[in-house]
C-alpha cells in the first residue's frame, strides 16, 4: 500500500508543477520556465500582443467583413463569431497600445484562396487610416479543390486612428 501511495503523491507532484505555469509566461509565445528553488524563471518569448497574427483558409464568418477592434469585450465576441467553440478563449490583448484588425473575405468556391495584410497608411493629421489587404487567387489552371472556403486574416497592430477604410489588392502576379 506504501508503493501506491508514493506513486499517487509523485503524480499529483507531476502534475501540479506542470499545470502551474505563471500567467506572465501563459502570455508569451516561446517562453521558457525553468523552477528555481520556490520560484519560476521565465526566460524569452513574445508577448501575445506585440505581435499577434492569425489567418487561413476557413472562418464561421461567412460573408465578407472587415473589422477594427478596439478593446478586449469587443475581440471575445467577434472570436466566438470567428470560431464558434466556447471552449477557445480570445487571446488577450493589451489594447491600451494595440488595436485588432481582422478581415474575412467571404465564401469563395475554391480552395486556394488567401488574404493578408499590406501596408497601413496613416493620414498626416492622424485622423484616418487605409489598410492594404492583399487577396490571393489561385492561378488560371491550378488543381484545386472544388468546396467553399472563407478565407481570413487578423493581426494586432499599433493603435490606428478613429475612421480606418480597406481596400483589396490583387497580390497574384500579372501575367
């Protein structure tokens, strides 16, 4: 009965040190923690903020949109629309310096589509801004999958001024 309890206690040990982890290195992205005596050390990584991007080939967004997001309440609904899972939280973005700008490009009847961010053009007065949004097709005769995609992009960028506008570039190289 000994052995079992001592077995018991060092997986309860195991996995208490694993799930402890500190909320300061939670937000980072390649944080290292190492246990120094009663203490976590956290060395390395990237706040979630300074530099947080997410794209792909499908969003629950189905029609075309684009977004600014301003503060965090405003982010976790627009990430439940864009995910539709309760259980995946919204990063948490430290929106006293960021903002978020997401661009969903709406249903597309192939695969091989994508859309990214370009440049950001502040107006000299800082009062507006244009975003670049770089759209991919896929090229004239390329294998591609016959199914409906919803093509996406979101980053956190510096704080934009109050009126932003879009518009779309075609990224595909001229023939």
């Amino acid at each position: 009965m000994k052995l079992k309890s001592t077995a018991l206690s060092c997986c309860l040990l195991l996995v208490s040190t694993t799930f402890c982890i500190p909320a300061s290195a939670q937000r980072k992205i390649g944080a290292s923690v190492s246990i120094q005596g009663d203490s976590p050390k956290i060395t390395g990584g990237t706040p979630l903020s300074d530099n947080w991007s997410k794209s792909g080939p499908t969003s629950n967004i189905r029609r075309e949109r684009f977004a600014v997001i301003r503060n965090q309440k405003e982010f976790e609904t627009l990430w439940k629309e864009f995910q539709n899972n309760p259980e995946l939280k919204a990063p948490e973005i430290d929106f006293k310096k960021f903002d978020v700008i997401g661009y969903f490009g709406g249903p597309k009847t192939t695969t091989g589509y994508s859309v990214a961010f370009g440049k950001i053009a502040v107006s000299k007065d800082n009062k507006s801004a244009e975003v670049e949004i770089a759209l991919t097709k896929p090229a004239a005769g390329a294998v591609t999958g016959q199914m409906f995609t919803f093509p996406y992009t979101m980053k956190s960028v510096p704080k934009l001024p109050p009126s932003v506008t879009y518009k779309i570039v075609d990224s595909n190289p001229p023939k």
